[in-house]
C-alpha cells in the first residue's frame, strides 16, 4: 500500500511542465488552507488502506516550496490514521533552491528517509533555458547538504533533448551526477506537452525539436556512463545502485494499491478502480477534497497496463503472472506478438519473462503498441 501526496505550488513555472501546479507566494494562507484539506481527505480516506503503508510520497509541483509546518501536519496525520512500515520510503521532491541545512535537517528529522532533487542539467545556460531557479553550483551545494545531514537516499532527475543541449553538455552533467553521492539518478527524454510554453516555441518555430538519431545516441550515452558508474538500470529512465531502486515508482509498475491525496491526484485500488481529484485548486480546498472522478477499467485496459508498465521496467513481464491474471490463451498471443520482435534482438525472453533489450528501450512506444489488445 502506497500515499502519494500531491503539493501543486511553485515558485515559478517550469516552461517543459505539465503537471498541475500554481505560482503563488510562499507565505500564502492558501498554502496552510490546503494542507489542512489534504490532511482532512487522508482522515477521511483511510478506510480505504489496504494494509500497511509501505512507501509515502510528496510529489508535485513543488513540495519543497511548502513550508515546514504544513509537511509535518500532513506526516503526522498520516501516522496517526494508518499503519506505516517502520521500513517505510518516504520521499519529498525538492528544488536545489528549497535545500537550506535547516530544511532539509526538519525533513530528517520528521522521518523523510529519500529525497528526489530536481536538477535537470548541470549547466546554467540550459537552466537559464528551462527557468530553472537555481544554478549548477547550488545544485551540486544541495546533493552534498543532504548528505552530510544524513540522507543517504538521495535521487536526482536529469533531462537530455533540451534545445542546445550538446552531446558534451550531457556528458558533463553525468559526469557531475554519477560523481555526487546521489543514489538514485532518473534521466528523461524531454516533451513538448500541450499547454506549456516550450511547446508554444516549438510550434512559434523559436526552437527546434531533437531528432530521434540524436535522442538514441543520447540513450547510449546515458546507459553507458550509468552502468560505468554503477548505476544500473531497472526503467526506461531511472537507475540506481545496490538496493536504491524508488520503491514507490515500482509499486506503480507492479500495480500495487495507493491513495493519491490533494488537487489532480490519482488512486488505484489494486483492482479496477482509478479515482482522480478535481484538477482545481480552489475547488479542491471549497469541497473538501471530495470532489472526484472514478474510472473502472475493463479486462483489455487491465492487460494493456500490464504489458505497458511490464515492458517499462528491465525485468520485463512475468509471463507466469500474465496467465493467471489473463489466462493462457491471452498470454498465448501477446507471445506471438512479440516473436516478431525477437529476430531483431528489440525483445527477448528469459525464463518466464519477456523483456525490452537496450535497443528494444529505444522503441518501446512501438513494441508496446503491437502488443496491446
């Protein structure tokens, strides 16, 4: 059983972002007001935990935009209505410009045991580009923080396609990553979501997009330089050493229940069930956080999500739980499927697991699509 926490505040707009977040001052009352609803919706929802809680994470937005007093009303109310793992994970996505020694020492020692960094590159013009707030040097100041406070869990969110991104700019931000103590290191291909203003200058012609010869060179690169540095690879974009792996990002792969709490959040029973907040701040704090949608997914959506989050991870899909979850008959055909991928070394399977090769990786959208129902 999983919480996710969703914190939609920012102190500026990222011009790649798409997720639902709001510029507003940090002093706010609106902010207090709503981590008072998030903490009322997590009183009223635990009826719904499905055991113990084993992984807990503030998402968002900006969770390390929210001030200190507001994350501990929403920790303790978690404690204090549901059963966490005295091994739980527990995250909070910080901004290398939030990370005060006195800030991150609060998160300590409030029982954050992880810690999610925002950097993207490591060089001030791209940040400059992406309208970032802090700068290589305060990032680099950030990781080194955390850790001689006592984190040693520590993740760190790079971006490769970016608009005068050079194949020498991504090498020395890897280099820079894979030689700060950071255990975790996640690397995603950028995209131009509607709605954000890099799409408008994609679409205005003030930037061009990477082409896809570029973007796959880019993916060697990023593989190579993180299994030379000991980070191996278990997604499409997040690598980890020894046991560092996000426990609760593989808990959305593997299916496993959580409760999203807070503006847009999202909710998976386990089952059938999704159930996503109402998208809007000022509704969610009028009602109380109970304004929703529910979805119930049918039999070809639940086996499309298997193979889709299967085929995410490097261990591939369990062909043994396919069959009991879909039958033989299904399990049958998506092997079919995939023999045409074999020949050409993009799929392969082990034992009872099918799984992408690194060249497969590069493809997965296609592979994915013709194995779907």
């Amino acid at each position: 059983m999983e919480i996710y926490i969703h914190i939609p505040f920012c102190g500026s707009r990222c011009c790649y972002c798409s997720f639902y977040s709001t510029v507003t001052p940090q002093a706010s009352e609106i902010r207090t007001d709503y981590a008072k609803t998030a903490a009322k919706e997590l009183c009223n929802r635990r009826s719904e935990a499905n055991g113990t809680v084993e992984t807990i994470y503030f998402g968002g937005g900006t969770p390390s935009q929210m001030p200190l007093q507001c994350i501990q009303l929403l920790i303790d109310t978690i404690r204090s209505n549901y059963h966490v793992s005295r091994n739980a994970e527990i995250t909070l996505e910080c901004n290398p410009e939030d990370m005060t020694p006195e800030f991150i020492g609060a998160l300590h020692a409030m029982g954050f045991n992880r810690l999610s960094i925002g950097i993207q590159s490591f060089d001030d013009n791209i940040l400059r580009f992406l309208n970032r707030r802090h700068d290589a040097r305060r990032a680099i100041e950030a990781v080194n923080t955390a850790r001689a406070i006592g984190f040693d869990n520590i993740s760190i969110d790079l971006m490769f396609g970016i608009p005068g991104q050079t194949e020498t700019i991504l090498k020395q931000d890897l280099e820079v990553a894979t030689s700060l103590p950071a255990t975790h290191l996640s690397s995603y291909c950028l995209s131009y979501e509607k709605g954000t203003s890099m799409h408008a200058m994609l679409q205005n012609g003030k930037i061009q997009e990477t082409d896809e010869d570029t973007l796959n060179r880019y993916y060697d690169i990023i593989c190579e330089q993180c299994d030379k540095t000991g980070f191996k690879q278990y997604e499409t974009s997040n690598f980890a050493r020894s046991t560092f792996r996000s426990r609760h990002n593989s808990g959305y792969w593997d299916g496993t229940p959580y409760i999203g709490i807070g503006a847009s959040a999202h909710s998976y029973d386990g089952k059938r069930t999704r159930r996503w907040n109402v998208s809007n701040l000022m509704q969610y704090i009028a009602n109380e956080g109970n304004e929703y949608e529910l979805e119930t997914l049918n039999d070809d959506e639940l086996f499309d999500e298997f193979v889709m989050l299967g085929l995410r991870q490097t261990q591939g899909i369990d062909l043994n739980k396919m069959s009991e979850k879909f039958g033989a008959s299904k399990t049958a055909e998506c092997l079919k499927e995939a023999e045409k991928f074999s020949a050409n070394d993009w799929l392969k399977q082990e034992g009872h697991f099918i799984h992408v090769t690194h060249e497969g990786m590069k493809r997965l959208d296609f592979i994915t699509a013709h194995l779907l129902s």
